[in-house]
C-alpha cells in the first residue's frame, strides 16, 4: 500500500473538482472495496477525496412516483427502507443478497455500481491481467476461471461485475445521476454505465476522471411481481455464481411483459432483453420460461471452469420466472 | 447414555465431580473482553514493525533484488533480503533422520537466492510503522531466474514415490494376505478412486511474532501450539542454546496445526531483532499464509472393497498419492485408520507422495483421517448400495473383535453402540435407501452416516504445581491453549484432584519457562498435559500427607489410616480431618511444591498392548435445490465413544468446530493450485470458502459413558479431531442418498450434481 494524502469533501462539486485537478486521485466513500485493493498495491491513488459525509444520503421521492436514491445511501439503509421493500422487494432482495451486515453497514449506493471484479489474477500483482495492467494478458482465460463471465467477455478479459444490487437496478431499469467537475449533471442509463471489457476491459463506466455519482433514480415500479435470486457456493457471503432479477406481468394466462436482468455472467449486470422479447405475449408457461432462458444465453461461452454457468443460468432463470408468475 | 459399559475403577480421588462438568471457559471474559494479549498486540518500548515480500514466481533463482529505493523509503530501518540476512544453517535434507526432527530442524529464511515455491520470502522491511515497511516492500525491485515448475499432481504420477514413513512415524506401507487374489475372486466389488483438494487452515488469528533480545537470550511472543517445538526450532535456526530461547504463547487464536512449527513471522522477527537491537513484529498476511503456513496436500485416493453377498468384506485397499514439496518431505498418514477400522483377511495400505514445487505441507486438523475417511467412508457407502445393505449394518458386520492388523485388544470401542445409538436419535429409519426419491417442494432430500475413528495419542509431559498457605494452587505447564478449552479443563483436574473450589486453582500456560509438555496437538493436549497435572497433583497431596503426618504441628499428626481424602478443602485421614489451608499454615507456611509427568504413549506396554481410539458416528440430512443444484444441511448429529469427556461444554465445542470442518471439506473447501505459475489463486477468505453461519444446521452431540483405563490415569482419550474425522463422508453420503449421484471430486459444488439432477415441472 502506497502513501496518500487525505481530504473531505465539503461539496460534490468541490469533491468533484479535487478529482478532476489529479489524475491520481480517487473518490471513497465507504472503502469496502477500495481500501482491501490499496492495501494489495492494485488500486495505487496518491489523494483520496472522501465523499462519505457529503448530504446525498436521502431517498426521496420523484414526481413521476419513483425514489431517487442519494449515492452515499448505505447499502443497510437503502434494503431497509420501507418504501423500497414494498415497491421495489427485488432491490431490497438482491442488497441484503450480497456482502454481509458489517460491509453493508459501510458500503454507499455509488460505490456498490463501481466496486471492481473478484478475478483472483485481478487481485494478484504478480499475474497478468489486463484490467489491471493493460496489455499484460488474461490469465483466467486458460486458468481457474470458476466464477468468470460467460457473456460480453473478450480475449482480453473474462471477469464479472460482483455487485448484486446492480442487477436488481439494471432490471429496474435505474438512471444514474453524475455530477461533473464543472457542476454539470448528466443523467446515464445504468444500462449503458458498465462497459464491456472488449479491448480495454481497464475502462469499466462511462464515468470521465472526476465525474462523480450524485444518485440512482429508481423510475415507477413497473407492474408485475419482482423476484431476485442468487445461486452461490455457500449460503451466505460469497459471490454469485449466477443471479437472476425478474420481473413478469400477466395479463390472464399470458405474460405481458418481462424484464429480466443477470448477475455473475458479464463484466456488468446483464439484461436479457432477448428473453423478455420472448416472454412477451407469450402464454405463462414451463415452455415459455424455458424458451425465454434459451434466449438469454443464446449467445454464452463457457471458458472451461465456467461453463457449468450457462446450464446453471438457464435453470435457475426458468425456476426465477416461474416463481415471478407464481403470485403476479 | 446407559446403553454402554459404564467406568470401572474410577479413581477414588474423582469423587468431587468436577471433571467433566459443563464450566464456561476460564479465560472467556479475558476473551470477549479484549483482556486476553494476543502476540501481536503485546506492545514492547522501541517495537519495529517487520513486512515480509514473497516471491512471484514459484521456482528459480533471484538474479537481482534492487532494494535501494525501499532503503531510502521514510522510516525505514532495515532491508533484509539473502544477501545481508545473519548466516543461518542451511535448509538440509528433505527427510529428518527421525520423526522430531521435523519439529525441531533449523527452518532459514532469505538464506539462498532460490525460490522454492510462490510467495516464499525474498525480503523483509522493518520500519517504525507497519504501513511504512509495507509502502517500502512495494519499492524492492526483484528480476527472477524462472524455471518450469511441476503443479500438477495428476501429471506426475509417474514421479510417484514411497516415503520411508508417514507423518507421527508410521509405516508407508502395511499389507496382509493377498489382496489382489481375494479382490480378483470378491463376488462384490468397488475399486473408486476419490481426489481431495488442497486445503488451508486459516485460523482467525494470523502467524505473528514480536522478537526481543536482551543480551544474548531471544523472548519470542507467538502464536504457537508447541511452545518446545518453537523453541528448539529457533535455537537450531539461530544457532543458539535452546536455553537461551523463551517462547510466551498465552493465548491463541486457532491452530488447527498450522501452529506447530515456527514459521517465517517467527525466524526473521528474531533475525531483524538481532540486527536492529530492537524488539521486532511480524504478521503473515491472511494471503501469505496460503503460501508460508501450510496445507493440506492435495491427493488422489483409490479405495477397494471385495465382499461376499452378505457384505463380509474380504479385502479392503486403500491407496494414496498426496502432492508433495520437492525440498521437505511431508507424508499424511491418510490410509493408516483403515488399518484399523473394519475387519478383513486381506488387506493393503500405502501412501506415495509426487513432489511438486510448492511449500511443504503440513499437519491440519485430524492429519489422516480427515481426507482419509471422506474417501473411505464414501467407499463404504457405495459398497452398501452395490450390495443393497443398510451402511450401519454393513459396518457392524464387519466390526473386528480385535485390531485387525495390530492383533492386539482395543482398549474401549464403542463404534458399534455409537452407530446404533445415532441411528435411534437421528430416525434413520425414515432413510429411502433408494437415492433421489425424497423430494419435499424443489428440494431432494438425503440421510447419510460414517463412522470416525481417531488414534489416541500421548506426549511426554511434565507439569508443576504448588499449593500456598491459604490452599491456592498455582499449576504451571508450558501447554497451550488454542481455543480448545487447555485452560478450564486442566483447572477441573487439578481442582478434582485436590478437593477444592474452581476459583482456588490458577493455571498458567503458554511459557517456556514452564516444565514441558507436548503442546496442542493430535488431540493429545488434553490427556497428555492432563494426566502430567493429574500425577502432579497426586504427588502434591503425597507431599502434604507425609508432612501432615510426621509433623507434631499437625492437627493430622500421627494418622496412620491407609484411606486419606482431599474433598471440600479438607484433608481426610481415616477418622481425623483438617482444613487445607489451616492445616498448610501450621506445617508448611512457604506451602507445597510437586511435579508430574507422563511418558510418550507409544513408548508404553498399554500402548503396545492395546490398540487405542476414539470412536463415533456421524449423521447428517442435506437437502439439493433441483433447480440450481445448490447443497444445504439441514441437520447432523454425532454420536461419539472418546472415554472420559472432561468438560461435557469445552467438548461439545470441539466436536461441533469438527463437523463444521466436515461441511467445509464436503462442500466447499479447496485452494486452487495453478498448474502454469505453481499459486494458490484463492488465497484470501472471500474466495476460500469455508462454512459461515448460514451454512452450518442444528447440531447435536451425544457422548456415550466411557472410561478408558488403558489410555492414561483419567480415563480420557483424544476428542478434538474426532469430530471431524467421517464427518465430511457422511455429508457427502447425504447428498448421494439425496441425488443419487456419487461425486468423488471433493468439494461437492454444485456444478458436479447439477447435471444429473432431474428437471421438474414447474
């Protein structure tokens, strides 16, 4: 762990702005996965901007009867919160899915979508990767590649995003607010936040140096019973091997609409649109579901030590929806 | 427990009753109240703090290590690498000439420019901050000689050698009959061959040293199981007397065997202090121990069962290729129980070892039986369902009147009683012996048992204990205790023995200034140290009856009845009675002094005449999501026979810790070795896995009356491992009769049943 220099932020803009003035300097908030990666040498900032006590830590409500959700929110707070319990359950699910109660405690809402990947040769300074350091290679790609991403990889990487919380706001269909060193805000879909590893798998968010999350907003809960599900190697306390966020509609017998995030497949969390393209209309059936999992992998790779992911993925899909439609 | 065989000739001086009663942990308010000093939070004026660089390649040789910048870092005070580090002996041959050896060895740090395996130290920083080394070891520039390597434990079977012996001194190899024939003619037969992974220990508390120099004697507060070890270790690494070494290790924070040896926190602590002339404190990252603080090795395994139709066995194989180090043997005795545990005319056992370039491994938690009974006991289990037996009954047809290849008498064994017992405990009669047929809702459930056998082992021990003239008694050993519970059991025995109240005994361990012990063990803490403090305490009462009465003093003066009794702080000699305190007052008032020890038990004629175990059963039920293939327990019992239980609380823990590493092992325990760098990829606690809570079901523990007056005077015998020994066979025998699949690739995750797993309808 190298040495840093420290300060608090007394606004986003000026938190913002400290940013933006070096590039060596970082955001943290509740430092659950920063500070474990600086003590490793992997993320090496030279100024911490601390954005913990900066007063985006409220839920409110929106005028189209969302919430919009601050980033410092803990996670703790945001899967307590009875308004999102009761219109969002999939949200609460999936936070209270992931981590444990110390590091939910301590984790924000901003720093959950940025956490950084689980790749055990990410986390090992002596090992290729090139999310770490460009250029060098990707040693899971022909190693222990257990936990690794069956969808969007690249040749030059095939990590996952480990957030749970991401996958429920990615079929949720979430807006996430920046603001920049100039104090100009932007809104991004989360949909479009986490990039594909592709070529340059060290760039993760289409966030600049600088840009700071001020807030998720959560539009209206859409119609239809939400369900998150988190298949895992042990009963608590470990990464998803694979997730699935539904959300299904009926209309009578038939689905009206889906939407259908993943987690644990790709380099950020996974909406499978070509599932719930399938779903959509179609009678609420064990044929449909499974119709709609074979969509949603269609275009998998395993890399060996993954490939159970792909099977895994669709059963657990085709259970989730069938549970979603079970009391919609 | 009725059923068994209750004690005979309990010692007359056990009547107060303490021994074995549930007390709380002495030293647990010290625990949660932080008042217990573990080794790195001892503070000492003037303490610099040690950060250790490990290798990044696995093997080679150092061709340059630039360490100019972590000099000139702030606030460092020294960069040791194989170039300045003080002249240490060299490392020596693979194999010791005898079995202490292994302990007591000269163990170099930084003394060659080889690597040997990953992450093995190549410098140490020592600064005024811990932050500052570890800012400064960032800084050191080291360019390798890499050489290729051998990872792979099934690539280099054909390297497969036999050890001269296994690990604790027993023979690579036993064999009796002819098994091949009896196999070849077996009307029933299961040839499975099983693979167990590496494991890691990972206790809460890392390895940690603070070394302290004082002229030339070296106090070493540690983390240690084996205070003698240590120092017999560190004197012939430093080249010193062992004299002049103190280990302190009060309290511990887990061992599980990897604390039985000094470590590199421990030699460069001591080496850095030598240099600098000031205390030094070093930590093993939670990452560093994966490399430098051993391991369970990772090991094929090929079962045989021949049996008649009635499921007589005729022949049992048990067969081992463990991964070893290339530079330091290290054989776990994996197949030695079934040289013991079921009845067969022809049978074979035998341990290879393929040398690899990794660390040594070492001893973890029930060496042995811990990998060797999954396999085993899985092996049993498919023999009972190839022969459509139930696996109790299998087993109690097959249960020997003696030990079938020692031909001695067990001295107790309860197996059998264990087994039935459970079974009316656990219902195992609602087991459907048909696997995959019990499903309630999406979840298949499964019912299955093993049976655990543990040798019973004693180490030479001495204890001290002295009695002052208000009847306090102090007992000093230099045992340990680990968490185990050393504390409040030895306290029992010494306030059994003496006939006084809990609070008027003090025990002190964890010193090497204490008489020695064998430390934390092979489960033989608890019997060994105990009986030293047992016959201790009995010589201190010999002591104080004499004086009482010879002396004129004495209110017991001139008793001459043969029966005397300690009970209720009073001295008893026939008729006539006195209060210990008043009685030590009036004829010793410096008090009494006595000392106690036991012989190593294998050095014993009941040793050699009676083949000595624990024994017991263990149950679980798991339930298997249908959808996803994820393994959950819902609920294990063990039924254990380990003779006398001394503190029915302290031993209840031990056991249920056991099953706990009997979950982990079935389901999801296993470091990643990478066959291309030679690391363990998953060296930290997000990615090893091992059970947290969620993970873990209601347990119950039973233990049977048992009182082995073979074992030792208090009729205990060794229980901490016991718990784990079957228990990750029966889990896995759980998810077969849930499943229907039979995995021989530990862990069990799901990606091994899922494919087999039936879809359902939803």
């Amino acid at each position: 762990m190298q040495s840093f220099t420290y300060e608090r932020a007394a606004s986003a803009e000026q938190a913002a702005a400290a940013v933006a003035a070096r590039p060596d300097a970082k955001f943290i908030s509740g430092g659950t996965n920063l500070l474990d990666l600086m003590k490793l040498d992997i993320e090496r900032p030279a100024h911490l901007v601390d954005i913990s006590r900066l007063p985006l830590d409220r839920i409110e409500e929106t005028a189209e009867g969302g919430l919009r959700v601050g980033a410092q929110v803990r996670n703790s707070d945001l899967a307590a919160d009875p308004r999102v319990r009761s219109r969002y359950p999939m949200l609460t699910q999936a936070l209270l899915a992931g981590a444990s109660g110390q590091i939910r405690n301590k984790a924000s809402t901003s720093g959950n979508l940025l956490q950084r990947t689980r790749c055990p040769y990410f986390y090992d300074r002596n090992m290729p990767c090139n999310k770490r350091e460009p250029g060098s290679g990707c040693a899971a790609l022909q190693g222990f590649n257990r936990m690794h991403a069956v969808l969007g990889a690249s040749k030059a990487c095939i990590a996952v995003h480990p957030s749970d919380m991401a996958v429920a706001m990615a079929g949720l269909d979430a807006r996430i607010e920046t603001i920049s060193p100039g104090g100009e805000t932007r809104t991004i879909p989360i949909g479009d936040f986490h990039q594909l590893p592709e070529a340059m798998p060290h760039v993760e968010t289409v966030l600049g140096h600088g840009e700071m999350i001020a807030a998720v907003t959560l539009p209206p809960p859409p119609a239809g019973r939400q369900v998150y599900r988190k298949v895992r190697d042990r009963a608590s306390y470990a990464f998803a091997l694979v997730s699935v966020a539904a959300i299904v509609e009926k209309s009578g017998d038939r689905i009206r609409s889906a939407r259908i995030a993943m987690g644990g497949v790709a380099a950020k969390p996974w909406r499978a649109t070509e599932a719930e393209r399938t779903l959509a209309g179609a009678a609420a059936s064990d044929g449909a579901f499974t119709d709609a999992a074979e969509a949603a992998l269609a275009g998998a790779v395993g890399h060996g030590g993954n490939d159970f992911k792909i099977p895994l993925a669709k059963r657990t899909m085709r259970h989730t929806l069938a549970a979603a439609v079970e009391s919609a | 427990m009725t059923e068994t065989k209750t004690s005979e000739n309990r010692p007359s001086e056990t009547h107060t009753g303490v021994i074995g009663r549930p007390i709380d942990r002495i030293d647990g308010p010290l625990k949660v109240t932080g008042g217990a000093t573990y080794a790195y939070e001892n503070a000492l004026e003037g303490a610099a703090y040690g950060y250790i660089l490990g290798a990044a390649v696995a093997k080679g040789r150092i061709a340059e290590i630039d360490t100019a910048e972590a000099e000139r870092a702030p606030a460092v005070l020294l960069v040791m690498t194989h170039r300045n580090a003080p002249a240490q002996p060299d490392f020596g041959p693979a194999v010791t000439p005898t079995v202490p050896e292994v302990f007591t060895r000269a163990r170099p740090a930084l003394n060659s420019e080889r690597v040997r395996y990953y992450d093995e130290p190549v410098a140490l920083v020592v600064a005024e901050t811990f932050e500052a080394a570890r800012a400064a070891a960032g800084f050191i520039k080291v360019r390798y000689d890499e050489e290729p390597g051998l990872y792979d434990l099934p690539g280099h079977m054909a390297d497969a050698y036999a050890p001269k012996r296994t690990n604790a001194g027993f023979e690579t190899d036993s064999m009796i009959g002819d098994f091949e024939s009896a196999f070849a003619a077996a009307p029933v037969k299961i040839d499975a061959t099983y693979r167990t992974p590496f494991e890691h220990h990972n206790p809460m508390e890392p390895h940690a040293t603070l070394a302290a120099w004082s002229g030339n004697e070296l106090t070493i507060h540690t983390s240690a199981q084996t205070l003698a070890n240590f120092r017999a270790g560190i004197a012939s690494t430093l080249r010193i007397p062992p004299e002049r070494v103190r280990i302190v290790s009060p309290f511990i924070g887990g061992g599980f065997g990897s604390k039985l040896i000094a470590h590199s926190d421990t030699i460069l602590a001591a080496l850095a202090a030598q240099v600098l002339q000031r205390p030094v404190k070093i930590a093993l990252t939670r990452q560093q121990m994966f490399a430098n603080a051993g391991h369970r090795a990772e090991m094929i395994q090929q079962v045989r069962f021949g049996a008649d139709a009635d499921g007589r066995l005729t022949g049992i194989a048990h067969d081992v290729w463990s991964a070893a180090s290339s530079f330091e043997e290290y054989c776990e005795q994996t197949a030695v129980f079934a040289r013991s545990l079921y009845v067969a005319p022809n049978r074979v056992t035998r341990h290879r070892l393929v040398p690899l370039d990794i660390n040594r491994g070492e001893w973890m938690r029930s060496p042995g039986e811990a990998p060797g009974m999954l396999a085993f006991e899985c092996a049993m289990d498919e023999l009972a369902d190839r022969l459509g037996l139930d696996p109790i009954e299998l087993r109690i047809r097959n249960e020997p009147a003696q030990d079938p290849e020692r031909g001695v008498p067990f001295s107790t064994r309860n197996l059998v009683a264990c087994m039935k017992e459970g079974a009316r405990r656990f219902g195992w009669e609602r087991r459907n012996p048909t696997p995959g047929r019990t499903r309630e809702g999406r979840k298949l459930i499964g019912y299955g048992m093993a049976a655990a056998i543990r040798p019973n082992y004693i180490g030479a021990a001495t204890a001290q204990v002295a009695v002052d003239r208000d009847a306090r008694v102090t007992a000093r050993l230099d045992m340990t205790d680990i968490g185990t519970g050393s504390y409040t059991i030895l306290t029992q025995i010494a306030a059994d023995s003496l006939g006084l109240p809990i609070s008027s005994i003090k025990v002190e361990l964890g010193d090497s200034r204490f008489p020695r012990t064998a430390g934390s063990g092979g489960s033989w803490g608890a019997a060994s140290a105990g009986s030293a403090l047992h016959n201790a305490c009995n010589a201190l009462k010999q002591r104080i009856l004499k004086a009482a009465q010879s002396s004129e003093a004495s209110p017991l003066h001139g008793a001459s009845a043969t029966e005397a009794s300690f009970a209720n702080s009073e001295v008893r000699i026939g008729q006539r009675s006195a209060g210990l305190a008043d009685l030590i007052r009036r004829i010793a008032p410096d008090g009494f002094e006595a000392e106690g020890s036991v012989a190593a038990g294998a050095t014993t004629e009941s040793y050699k005449a009676y083949s000595q175990h624990s024994y017991g059963a263990h149950f679980a039920e798991v339930a298997v999501d249908c959808d996803t293939g994820e393994i959950r327990m819902r609920r294990m019992l063990a039924v254990m026979g380990a003779g006398r239980i001394l503190n029915a609380k302290t031993a209840r823990s031990q056991i249920i810790g056991g099953m706990t590493w009997g979950i982990g092992a079935a389901l999801m325990e296993q470091t990643v070795l990478d066959r291309r760098y030679g690391h363990f990829v998953n060296h930290d606690l997000a990615e090893y896995h091992v059970p947290i809570n969620g993970d873990v079901p209601e347990m119950e523990v039973v233990f049977l009356e048992e009182h082995d007056d073979k074992a030792n005077p208090l009729g205990a015998k060794g229980l901490g491992e016991l718990g784990v020994c079957g228990a990750g066979a029966a889990v896995a025998n759980a998810v077969y009769n849930a499943t229907g699949v039979r995995v021989r690739e530990f862990p069990i995750t799901l990606d091994k049943v899922l494919p087999a797993l039936p879809v359902i309808a939803i």
